[in-house]
C-alpha cells in the first residue's frame, strides 16, 4: 500500500477577549491511497492445498486507489480565565463514498488550581479497508455434523426424527464485499484530573461510543440465530436447498460501548533516588449491539468473545513502576487483560452437542516486563530488557479475531505468544 498526501493549515488569533485571544486555525487535506496485492497467479489447481494462504490467487489483483479531500477549521474560545472551549468542523470526500461533515465540542474548567474537569462530544465516519471491500472469496465446507437449515428446522438443532432437520454441510463464504458501505459514530467524554498534593494524581475519564452501520462479520452462531433478519446471506439451488452461507463483511445495525478510563499517578523519594508508579487502566460499563437498527438490543458483549474489534474486556490495565538513584533507572511493567467467554461452535451453542468437560472460560492474562538504564557515560545509553519476564504462556482459546476456523490456541488481541525475550541497547547522542 501506498499514500501520497499534502496539506496546509494557517493558524492564528481572530480577536481578543477579556480572557484573552480567540485562537482559530484552518486547513486542507488531500490524500491518495493506493493498494495492490500482488498474489500467486498460479493456477489452483497446481497450488499446494493450503487454506486461505497469505499469497495465493484468490488475492492477485491489480493497484486500487482511493482519493480522500478535507477541509476543517478549529476554534479556541477563553469564555473565562478558567473556562476556555473548542469548537471544530470537519468535512471529508471520499471517492467512492461521497461526503460527510462532522463536528466536535470540547471544554475544560479549572475551578481551582488543582482540579481539572474537561469533556467533549464528537461524531465519525470510517470507510471500510481496502481489504474488506476488496479482497477475494475463499469458500470452503462447513466439516461439522451440528447444522441445520434454519428456514427447515425452527429448533435449528440436528433430529434426524424430524423432517428439514437434518444435518446439512453447506459452503462458507468469506471476503470482501465490493459494496460496504461507511460505518458513522457518535462519541463524548467526561472527566477530571484532581492532583490534591503535588505527589499525586488522579484522572477519571467517562466516554461512550456509539456506532451505526457498523461493519462487521457476523458470526456463524448469529446468522443462524437470526436468519429471518439476513435473506440474502442464505445462498440457496433453484429447489430451495441450503448450499452456501455468506460470513462475508456487512454493515450491520448499531453498537454500544461505554466505560472509564483510569489513571493514577505517584512518586516520592526512597533512601537517595526517585521512584514512580502509573497506572493506566479501563472498566467496560457496557457493551451491546443490535443487528438491525429498529430491532432489539442483545444480551451483553462485556466478557464475550466477538470476532472482529475490541474483546470487550470487563478490565485491563498496565502498571509500570520506576526507580531512579544516580546514574541508573529501573522499571518493571505489568500488563494485565480479564478473562472472558470463548465462543463455540453451533452445534455447542444450541444444545445438540455437548461435549464432554467443555471449558469456554478463557483465562485472565498478565505479564511482566523490566528494564535497566545506565546513563553514566557522557552521551551514551545502555539499557537491558527482559519482555514477558516469567516466561508466561497465553491463556488457551479455540478461535481468536477474524479467524475462519477452530483451533487457533491464542487470541492476539490480549496475548502474546512469545516466550521471555531479552533486549541490549546501546545509543549514542552525538549532539
């Protein structure tokens, strides 16, 4: 992938206030996004029976592009010496998608010297990636015994007692989808940062987000669950029998998410150094979503598995620690992620398969990073780390992200799975 991009912003005060200048600034952005992917050309037929390998045919296409233009402006307002707020517009085009204009407010009041409280509200608009839009088909059979039609089997569990409520093992569709179209957002925040001795301090953050036409992949298991709701994603043979599902990317319905953020500081002296501690953390208050704008919202996603964007943790944090005495620093940083609910396969997930001692609780994950500066010698850095420094192993899970498949044993979106790792680091400042 390639971008060219050029810009220009002139800034400056407009007029003055009794609090002082009314700053505003004013700009224009214009992108071009290019992006190819040069596959294996070979013919199937020769190739090895890899699935859904990261160069190979299905992904040979030439260079797309993508032309982006942008206008924006930002005003600063001082209302009162401890109350100033911002005012912004944004207006982008994308080839291809068309134009939206999007707003945002903030503000911050500083009561007293040693209380900040500060919001802001927002909208978006995202385009899907080149990916989602353009990448090829790979269709593959389902190889499970635990499906069923569900237009023909309203129980949608496998009875071969029962007409239409046979095991069927369609095609599974994945891809892109030429015709995504933009996911839009509203978002605000709101919160403080209170430093009640110079020692220490305390922010506290609210913020919740709201999309439309998101742009998803919608499970398996809720496909099924909600067929009525997605016709079109049941591929059918003139004589009504089930041959493909399409898993492909949709821009579906609306989501919910809130939460705080936290973040907590301190420092101190011990014995003839300096230490410090941050934390830096976020609670999920909630998370939800609904298929079809004017259908009902679902259960909650906080601690589910979701295949694509954030796992909705209920709880991470990373909590770093440091020490400074002469010329040497220390620190040593935890980072910690929830457990959450793994998800299962349909025939799990409706009753008709139970497996026997089935784990789907995923557990929590935490690891330990160090590190040691030496700064000692004029204009030179020497540092030793050690990442994951109890050789900790990530929690087992049986699918992870966009995965198509079972068996994938780690989820990259809160593990790692590399070992202990140890890092030496020489600089040089030569000015």
């Amino acid at each position: 992938s390639t971008l060219q991009q050029a810009d220009a912003t002139a800034s400056g005060p407009i007029f003055n206030l009794p609090a002082g200048d009314v700053m505003a600034a004013v700009g224009i952005d214009l992108r071009t996004e290019r992006f190819a992917f040069n596959g294996n050309a070979t013919d199937l037929a020769t190739q090895a029976r890899v699935f859904n390998p990261p160069f190979d045919s299905v992904n040979d296409f030439v260079t797309v592009q993508r032309n982006v233009k942008a206008v924006f402006t930002e005003v600063l307002i001082p209302v009162a010496k401890n109350l100033e707020t911002t005012l912004a517009l944004r207006r982008d085009e994308y080839s291809g998608f068309g134009a939206s204009t999007n707003p945002k407010v903030s503000f911050r009041f500083t009561p007293v010297e040693s209380f900040l409280a500060r919001g802001a509200y927002s909208t978006g608009f995202r385009v899907p990636t080149f990916a989602q839009q353009l990448f090829g088909i790979t269709i593959s059979s389902y190889s499970g015994k635990d499906l069923v039609d569900p237009a023909k089997c309203a129980g949608l569990k496998v009875d071969t007692t029962k007409p239409g409520c046979e095991s069927i093992t369609p095609d599974t569709v994945f891809g892109g989808k030429p015709d995504l179209g933009p996911e839009k957002s509203k978002q605000w925040t709101l919160g403080f940062v209170w430093e009640p001795v110079k020692n220490f301090s305390a922010g506290v953050d609210f913020w919740s987000i709201n999309k439309t036409d998101s742009i998803q992949s919608v499970g398996l298991t809720t496909l099924l669950a909600n067929a009525s709701l997605f016709p079109a994603n049941f591929i059918r043979d003139g004589a009504g029998n089930l041959v493909a599902i399409d898993q492909r990317w949709v821009n579906a319905g609306e989501s919910l998410t809130s939460g705080v953020d936290i973040n907590l500081r301190a420092n101190g002296r011990l014995a003839d150094g300096k230490w410090t501690a941050v934390l830096d953390g976020s609670y999920l208050l909630e998370k939800k979503s609904r298929l079809l704008s004017n259908s009902a919202w679902g259960d909650s996603e906080i601690g589910v598995f979701s295949r694509t964007g954030d796992l909705g943790l209920r709880w991470k944090h990373t909590l770093t620690g440091a020490y400074q005495s002469g010329n040497w620093t220390t620190t040593l940083t935890q980072i910690y992620r929830a457990g959450y609910k793994d998800a299962v396969l349909p025939g799990v997930a409706n009753g008709s398969v139970k497996p026997i001692d089935l784990q789907t609780d995923v557990d929590s994950y935490s690891t330990f990073n160090a590190s040691a500066t030496y700064s000692g010698i004029k204009n030179v850095g020497l540092t030793v780390g050690i990442k994951n420094l109890f050789d900790k192993d990530p929690p087992f899970t049986a699918v992870y992200d966009s995965d198509t498949g079972a068996g994938s044993s780690w989820e990259p979106r809160v593990a790692d799975p590399r070992g202990r790792s140890i890092t030496l680091l020489a600089s040089y400042k030569f000015f």
